[in-house]
C-alpha cells in the first residue's frame, strides 16, 4: 500500500479512520494510570501516522509533548485549523516539519514518508502510541514497518499498541486484522510485548459492522524496546 493510496483517501476526504473521540484506552494508560501531571512534560509521545487524531491534542493538553509523522499536508493542515491551534512551519530533510506555538505542550507533525524518518527524529521520544498504525498496513509492509519502529527506539521506550481482530474474510481492509501470534511474530525479537487487555467492540463500531463485521477485538499491547 503505497503513500498515494492515502493522499488520495485525505483528497477525496475518505477518512472514516478518524476518530472524533479520545481513544479510552490513551486516557486510561497515560492518565488515570499514567504519570503524574509534573512529571510528564519530561515525556514525549510519537504518534505514528497520525492524520489529524485528536488524542495528539488530548496528549499536549495532559502536558505530554507530542511528535507525529504523516504523510497529508491536508491531515497536518487539518489538525491545527480544526483545533484553532497556531503553528510554524519549516522545512528539515525530507520532511516539512510543523509546531504548535500556542500550547502548554509543544506538538511536532513531520508531513512526510514514516520510512524515511532517522533514529535521530526520535532522539528524546520516550513513548509512543499506535492505534492506528499497524493495523492500517497490509501484512507484506507489517514486518518493515516493526524493523523501522525497532530502528528509531532506544532501549527502554515503551508503546501502547491497539491492534484489531476479526474475521478477514468478512471485510477487506484498512483496518487489517492482526493477531496476538503475528505480534509476537513481529516484535519479540527487538521488544518485550506485554498484553495488557482485550475487548470484543462490535457492538460500538457501527460503521465497521456494516461493512460485515460480526465480531471485532481490540487487543491492548505494552511493548518495550529491548
């Protein structure tokens, strides 16, 4: 799945990934059950492929810095207009390269391609959540995108991934099902993987039912690179 597979989903305004809400397990494991508020300005968030997601506003809000990476100007543009959030804009490598300049929070977006981001983009990153990630990649691109992520970590980040399964045949993706095995597959060897929870959603994904879901699970990781 290519990058033009994307720009054109945000050109025809396609994106029924985006969530409006705060993704409850975000508020949960980085706020009721996260830091305390004076120690998280010292942390900072990667959100990879993170479109226009709210919980990046949510994350900078609860004192988190935030860095994010994503293909769409529209997305990027999008974030900080909908959210009435003034921004600066540069241009670094092969990224351009947007800031937040009103928040208690900074919150960085690079627009641009995720593989070809350096381990030194995410020099002081200390956390990251996927939620949307992974399971927006076919299986051939799961195993570069893990390599690429346990390139870019130092040892001791730790992410919160969401994954989903469900019946592959019943719908065609993205979303993609992935499964507990093909995590383990997939990071074990650079990452501890802890799973923390897990939840059958259907009843609360309307539009993913109607496209023929009669069974979906959101699965909770803790990864820790090693």
């Amino acid at each position: 799945m290519e990058i033009t597979f994307w720009l054109e989903r945000w050109s025809n305004n396609q994106t029924g990934f985006h969530q409006q809400k705060i993704n409850p397990y975000l508020m949960y494991f980085y706020g009721e059950k996260g830091p305390a508020v004076e120690q998280r300005e010292k942390l900072k968030v990667f959100v990879p492929l993170c479109g226009k997601s709210k919980d990046m506003l949510w994350l900078s809000q609860n004192r988190y810095r935030v860095f994010g990476v994503e293909c769409s100007d529209l997305a990027v543009k999008g974030f900080f207009e909908e959210n009435a959030l003034n921004y600066k804009y540069a241009e670094k490598g092969q990224h351009a390269l947007y800031q937040s300049s009103d928040l208690p929070s900074q919150i960085e977006i690079f627009q641009g391609d995720f593989f070809e981001l350096q381990a030194s983009d995410l020099e002081d990153v200390t956390d990251i959540f996927d939620r949307a990630s992974l399971v927006a990649l076919p299986v051939e691109m799961r195993q570069s995108y893990a390599d690429k992520m346990a390139e870019l970590q130092k040892p001791g980040v730790r992410t919160l991934l969401v994954t989903l399964t469900f019946d592959h045949t019943e719908m065609n993706g993205p979303p993609f099902s992935v499964t507990e095995d093909e995590v383990n597959a997939l990071y074990a060897n650079n990452f501890s993987v802890q799973k923390l929870l897990f939840k059958d959603v259907i009843e609360e994904e309307h539009g993913l039912r109607n496209r023929g879901l009669t069974s979906l699970v959101e699965t909770v990781y803790k990864l820790v690179r090693k």
